[in-house]
C-alpha cells in the first residue's frame, strides 16, 4: 500500500500553521496518487491535533515520549524515518520551516528517499511526481521528477492555500516510544523578545540605505507596528551594521512570500529582489524613479521617505 | 583531530541568471563563480579550531575543474588539504552527499563544516544528508559554536530566536553569517597555496533519484502603478491596499 505522511510540527505544544497548508497538499497528493493519508506529529502534550481533521487528513499518529517535547533533529528524525517504514511507497510531507528544513533531509537519508526541498508547485499522478522548486534564490525555477519509491517533499510556507476548515475531526492515535535518540539536543530556547521573524511574517516593511542612518529605522518599527509586519532589512544595512541579520531579506538573507511587502527606500539589487519577488503585493517607497525595485512593485510612491511613511502611519491609523 | 570543510563554487549572487540553450542549467557566459558565501564562514571556523585545538584540516568540493578556484581560495586562506570530486554532471542532492559522505569517510574526519546552503540550488540539504550518512549528529545554520574536549554547544537561528544544542563529536556543523567573520587570504598564505597540490579523484558513482527535467525563468511580474510622487500619494495607496488588494 502507498502512504503519503505529513508531518505536523508542533512547538510548545501547538501546531504550526504551515503544517496545516502541508496537510491539504499531503491529501491533495494522496487522493490523486491512489494513497493513503496519514499525519505524524512528534511530542509530549499536544494540543488540537484532531484538528488535521478540519484539512482532509482523517488520522493522526502522535508519537509520544517525555523527551519529544522539545526538538531533537537526531531524535525526531529516528522516530519518523521508523513510523514512516513499512509501506512499499512513501511520500513525506513537511512545511520548509527552520526545523523541517534541519530534519527532512535526516529523514531522507535514513530511508534512501529523492529529496526535494521548498517546493512552491506539483504536479503528480499515480505515475509521475514532478516538484518545482526556485533555485537561485527565485531567479529561476526548476522542475524535477522524483523517481525513487520513497519520497521526501518540503514545501514553502505561504505558497499553498490550506482552504477553509472542514470541521471534521481525525482520529487520534498515540503511539509511546520508550527510546529517544538524544546524540544532539535543545537545551534552551532563546526568543527574540516580542519580535515577528520576516520568515513567518504575512506582512513585512523593510529598510534600506535610503534611510540613512540606523536611528531612522524607528520609522520602519512604527509602521510595520500599525500594521502588525515584522521588520526586514536590505543587506547593504545588514553589513553596516545596522540592523541584525536575523532581519536580512534576499540572496544571503531570508526568502520570503508574504501577503504585502513594503519595500523603504530600498533601490532593489538583484539579489534583494530575488529574496522578496514572489511576495504577493509589494509596495515600493523611494526617491529614485528609476530604482529596480519599481519593476517589481505591484504600487509605488516616488517620494522622500522621510515624508511619505510618516503619512502613511497616519493613514492607516484613521482606517483603524 | 581531523577537520573537513565542503565547499561548493557558485555563481556571485549579483549574477543576472540567463537558462542556457538545453533548457537544464543558466547560461554561464559571462558569470563569474565565488566560493559559496555561506562556505566562506565555514573555512574561518575550521580555520579558528585548527588554531586552537590543533589537528589537519582538509577542503573538499565536487564538481569540474572549474572547482579548483574555490578550493584554492580555502587553501590560501589557511586550510591544509584540498580534495576535488571530480565530476561535470548534474547530480541530486543525496548523491552529492553520498559521494561526500564515503571521502569523509576515508578521511576520518572528527569535525565536518558545511555552509548552511549553496546559493545556486539553494536545497540546503546536502549538510544534513551527509551527517546521516556518515552517523553523525548534525546542528545546522549555527551562529555560534564553542568545542570543549569532545563536548559541542551551539546556538542555530530558528523562526524569531535562537535554540542552544549540545552534541558530541564527532558531528556536522552548517554555517550561518553571523558566526564568525572570515579572513581575507594573506599575500603568504596564496604564496603557500600555490604549492598545494590539489588531491583529484573521480566522485563516487551513484544513481540519482531526482531527475531535473528542465530549467526555466520564474513568471514575469507586470509592472505595478506608480501611484504617485509625493505625499499627497498616500491616502490612495493606502486605499488600494485595502479595496484593491485586500492586504490591511
């Protein structure tokens, strides 16, 4: 029998919401491969995971033991590459997040499975199993076929649409394991306080050289704080110093696709472009006219950013 | 102690990228290659622990001749030995990583550096892939990194903060900027560089499991508006964003 397996990954106990988007794909999949849907979550306590239910995924394994509630890479991928054993045909299913990304490829390894990282569209039958990915940082896309029987996938979060909640709910199995392969192990978790990560973020504002000066990054904070967006950075302000890379959007930085991007007095070299592209709305505020960045803004304001993103906080203060 | 740095040669990130003719690679008229940027803060790592700890450290790459470049910039920059793997064509990650994986091996490295991802297939896997394959515990895209006997902390960014993981050597390091800042090669260590012989053996055969059919420019994006050139702009931006595009 084929089985097509989506990981949910849980942290403090909470699933993600791009599990959620990896959910409806993985059934997406499975329904027209001819396969069985099955989703697998890693953990102590675990709340909601009847939930998969709600995107056509009808059973969940939560494999359980004390030393699963915080990440292992070593241990999460022992306990999944295990559980995933078995059927003669396998695809797994996880979101490209920091943590799939660590422990997908373990995964694919233990089983000798194709690998096929941030997909952004498929195209499968019970025959073929085509994944397009960018490369280059989204300057270009390739199409590849998976062809052995046992198959990994990634996807990029934000991509796929995890439509609207069925309200059925899926059956619930717990599996206890007794054995966690603890060689590596998270002993503390250090979050950056209060802060969106651009990687996550459905809004982002982000800042370039335009500004100046560190100090006039406030401006930045202020909107994207009215609009509930987290704060991104070019890199040319990342290695002034300025801002943290953490915040670094594009080639050497982070790839994002968020809901609306706005990009201040950020001119739009290649490879920041390259990182933000395929955001779905973007906005673009700078003095230069001819700045790349315009060819890529879906609305722009030649202007001094000095004036307009203040304006704009006030604008969008009133609609509130 | 034996210390390994993998290393990819990678078009320069400001590289417009054209598809070639057979549909399957870019064009590389005219492109210039670097040493992966994430790559370069693997070779620094290496490069500090050697100085500390002592030990030999080796450069490995795969891929044509063209690879040399890079391994010879690893090489003035202060790694020992340089390793290429040779072969032209295009391979999958995890054959990449089983071919990485068996010189490893032979090798007996204690500590494997990778950078966190190449940017040309940007799959960032072939790190971990080979960790797996050589049974080693693996922390990727760390930011700092401290070895004491055989005891490894790290800290690797994750979505809005920072995870502390310890391991064991022997294991499998991928770098992230931020982790260190990599030296520039000294006029002695190109000198010392060029007397270097570079190590070339044929890369381990494996079979690929994913195919790359074809390669192809993403979607073009149609010019958006200008809505306007200065402040009094702003309320009609702000009302396409909310009546047109639905985003706030």
């Amino acid at each position: 029998m084929s089985k097509v397996l989506v990981f949910l990954e849980q942290r403090n106990g909470i699933i993600k919401k791009a599990s959620f988007e990896a959910a409806r794909v993985a059934a997406d999949i499975a329904g027209k491969t001819g396969s069985e849907v099955e989703a697998v979550c890693i953990g102590d306590e675990i709340e909601s995971l009847e939930k998969a239910g709600n995107f056509s995924v009808p059973a969940v394994t939560h494999i359980k033991n004390k030393d699963f509630a915080n990440y292992s890479s070593s241990a999460y991928a022992s306990a999944l590459a295990e559980h995933a054993q078995g059927a003669s045909e396998t695809v797994v299913v996880f979101a490209n997040t920091s943590m799939a990304k660590e422990f997908a490829p373990l995964v694919a390894a233990k089983l000798d499975a194709g690998l096929a990282m941030d997909a952004t569209a498929y195209q499968v039958d019970s025959t073929s199993f085509i994944v397009t990915r960018p490369v280059y940082a989204g300057k270009a896309l390739i199409d590849v076929k998976i062809t052995s029987p046992v198959k990994v996938l990634t996807l990029r979060p934000n991509v796929f649409n995890p439509g609207e909640p069925s309200g059925l709910k899926a059956a619930v199995t717990v599996k206890e394991v007794t054995k966690a392969d603890l060689r590596s192990k998270v002993i503390e978790t250090k979050k950056a306080e209060g802060k969106l990560d651009v990687a996550e973020a459905d809004k982002i504002v982000s800042g370039g050289r335009g500004l100046k000066g560190p100090e006039h990054f406030t401006l930045i904070e202020e909107l994207a704080e009215e609009l509930g967006a987290a704060v991104g950075a070019s890199r040319a302000v990342v290695d002034a110093g300025w801002r943290s890379h953490s915040e670094q959007v594009g080639q050497t930085g982070k790839t994002v696709s968020p809901n609306l991007y706005i990009a201040v007095a950020i001119s739009g070299a290649i490879q920041h472009l390259a990182g933000m592209r395929s955001s779905k709305y973007i906005v673009a505020i700078n003095k230069d006219k001819d700045a790349p960045i315009f060819q890529v803004a879906d609305y722009g304001i030649v202007g001094d950013a000095f004036e307009i993103v203040p304006e704009l906080i006030k604008e969008i203060k009133k609609i509130k | 102690m034996k210390i390994v740095v993998c290393v990819s040669h990678v078009p320069d990130t400001a590289t417009r990228i054209n598809v070639s003719g057979d549909g399957k690679n870019i064009d590389s008229t005219g492109v210039t290659y670097i040493v992966n940027p994430y790559d370069e803060f693997a070779i620094e790592e290496a490069l500090k622990h050697k100085e500390k700890s002592g030990g030999e450290t080796y450069v490995v790459s795969l891929g044509g001749d063209a690879n040399k470049e890079t391994i010879k910039k690893a090489l003035a920059m202060g790694i020992d030995n340089g390793i290429l793997l040779k072969d032209d064509s295009y391979r999958d990650s995890l054959s990449v990583a089983k071919a990485l994986a068996a010189e490893i091996k032979s090798i007996g490295a204690d500590l494997v550096f990778f950078g966190k991802q190449s940017v040309d297939y940007d799959s960032s896997a072939v790190g971990q892939l080979t960790a797996e394959l050589l049974g080693m515990p693996l922390i990727s895209v760390v930011v700092a990194l401290s070895v004491e006997g055989s005891k490894v902390t790290a800290e690797r960014e994750i979505e809005g903060g920072k995870e502390v993981i310890e391991t064991t050597l022997p294991c499998v390091i991928t770098t992230q900027k931020g982790l260190n800042e990599p030296r520039y090669a000294s006029l002695k260590g190109i000198m010392a560089a060029k007397k270097k012989i570079i190590e070339e053996k044929p890369a381990l055969a494996v079979a690929n499991y994913v195919e790359l059919l074809q390669m192809k420019r993403p979607p073009a994006k149609e010019s958006g508006k200008i809505v306007g050139t200065d402040v009094s702009a702003v309320p009609e931006l702000v009302r396409l964003l909310r009546e047109e595009a639905k985003v706030i």
